[in-house]
C-alpha cells in the first residue's frame, strides 16, 4: 500500500467530510475512494469516519490520524521539493574556490550574493591557486572556481574575462612613491616579489615577459606568499618592490598605478565543461558581480574572439 497516497485521500476527506464530494476533487470513483480508505483503516487498525446520509465525520482515532498526517505529508512535500532541486543542480553544496589577493570585500559580497540567489544551497569557498583549482576541477572535487589567465583550459568552461590593473607596492618613503603613477622602465634595479611560480606557471612567466618588454627586467624574483608577509619584505628592502592590484591602505608602503597600464590580471570564472547546473550558473553570475563591483575589475571593451586551440594550451 502506497501509505502517502493513501493518507493524501484521507486528507481531502476529511476537508470535504463527504465521500461524493472527495472523489469528485479526486477524480476518482465514489467505491474506489471508499475502498482505499477501508483499506488505510485495515493498515492502523481502527475506524477514521463515522459514515452516514450526513456524511462522513471523523472518529476520535480519525482525529488523530489527521493531526499526524499533516505532519508525514508536509514533511514528504519538502522531501519532494529538496530532491528535485538537488537533481536541478539547485540545492545541495557547491565546492568552489577563489584566488589570492581577491580582497575581503569581494569575497564576502560573493557569500552574500550567492545565499540570496541560492536560499535552499550551500557555498564551500576555498581558497586556492590557479594551479590548484584547474587540477581539482580535472579531478572533479571542485565544482566551480575563479582562476587568473592564462590556465590550462582542457576540459573547462569559462565565464567573461574581466581585467584588472596592476600597479606597484613600494616603501611609503620610497622616492618614486612620491609620483602619481610609475613607469615601468622606472623599476630598473629593483627586485620583484612575486608569488611562487607554482601558483600559476603561465601567468608567472607573462608577467615577466610583459615587464620585460616594457623595459623592466627585476634584478632578482622574490618568492612570497600573502600580501602581509610581502608588504613586511618591501618596507625590510629597499629594493624589493611588487606588483598587485590596489591593495588596502597600509601604513609603511605606498601603492601607485603604472604608467599606461600595461600590466593587468586577467581573471574569470570556470567550472567543467558540461557542468554548468543552476548552482554553478548562479555561482558564475555572483562572482561576475562581486569582481566588478568590489575588486575593481572591468571587461574590455573589444576581447579577442577566441580560436579553437588544442586542449593542452593555455586559453590567452
């Protein structure tokens, strides 16, 4: 005996306290009604309606069995509602994981965007490298991410690119913090901070590249992880500089925006491709918004479309 559907008939009889009445609503026949519900009576073992010409009044035990099975059927709805999401890709936990030096702000505008947009899902944000994230996304224990370009991109699916400046972190006393803006060819002499090569092997090496060609070449790289531990090496050195987005005012160093801006991180959503459910759209939709909004990012005005390439290069 199907119990939920059996209770469900119960129900609208009682509503209705009529069993012509019931099976009308029903869209069932007035015998075929009685006889399931004579058969739920037989399942619990006692009288639920009092029958007559008047109607069908519900016993004391049918009371009851009403009282408890509103309980059983809102529970078995929610149940019902919880599963479909679930298969919807609309509740659930969605793994997911940002970068480095993303900022506070950006992060937690992206928390909050994604409970509001997702009541009945869960965010488990992580933060990892580029590198990581493309391998766990490969591997399929993270659903969705934001990675810096250029990537490994075999496999993946990518959101807008959006782009944001870098400038260069110097001791506050630092001759050049004095300038509104620095030329790059102005850091001559300079070691760079960067962080580990491991992080993001593609980017590390563009960057380099880029600098090198608008006529920075760093006398030596740094290896550094978090902004504090780099910000403590700069006002340590007086050589060591870096190159960042703008980060939060700091007592002891300075921060000013290249001449031209010819340095940018190249940042966007991923998540395997295929894979793109509403959890990981709704994901996709609320980074996009945070990045742009607090962490100062912008898409360009005119991106390169991009050619089919072989899985193993990096999306540029």
């Amino acid at each position: 005996m199907d119990l939920l559907a059996h209770l469900r008939y119960f129900r609208v009889v009682a509503e209705e306290q009529h069993f012509g009445r019931a099976a009308t609503r029903l869209r069932l026949a007035q015998p075929s009604l009685s006889q399931r519900i004579q058969r739920l009576e037989r399942e619990f073992g006692v009288r639920l309606f009092d029958r007559g010409r008047g109607g069908a009044v519900l016993t004391p035990a049918g009371r009851l069995v009403l009282a408890q099975s509103e309980t059983v059927l809102d529970a078995a709805d929610r149940l019902q509602s919880v599963v479909g999401r679930l298969q919807d890709g609309e509740a659930g936990t969605l793994r997911a994981a940002v970068p480095a030096h993303l900022g506070g702000a950006a992060v937690a505008a992206l928390l909050t965007a994604f409970q509001e947009r997702s009541p009945g899902g869960e965010l488990d944000l992580r933060e990892l490298t580029t590198a990581e994230q493309t391998a766990e996304l490969a591997a399929g224990t993270l659903d969705a991410g934001i990675v810096r370009h250029p990537c490994l991109a075999a496999g993946l699916a990518f959101g807008p690119m959006l782009h944001q400046p870098l400038g260069v972190l110097l001791r506050a006393n630092d001759p050049l913090a004095v300038e509104p803006e620095v030329d790059l060819r102005a850091l001559t002499g300079r070691a760079l901070a960067m962080p580990p090569r491991t992080n993001s092997p593609a980017l590390h090496d563009e960057t380099l590249t880029a600098c090198a060609r608008h006529g920075f070449t760093p006398t030596a790289v740094r290896t550094v992880e978090g902004l504090d531990f780099t910000r403590a090496l700069i006002m340590a050195g007086a050589d060591l500089i870096a190159l960042i987005p703008a980060p939060p005012p700091e007592p002891g160093t300075a921060w000013r925006p290249l001449t031209g801006h010819p340095l940018s991180w190249r940042t966007s959503t991923t998540w395997r491709a295929g894979h793109d459910g509403p959890a990981v759209r709704v994901f996709a939709d609320a980074a996009d918004a945070a990045l742009r909004t607090h962490a100062g990012m912008y898409a360009a005005s005119a991106e390169r479309p991009r050619a089919a390439r072989p899985e193993t290069e990096f999306a540029l």
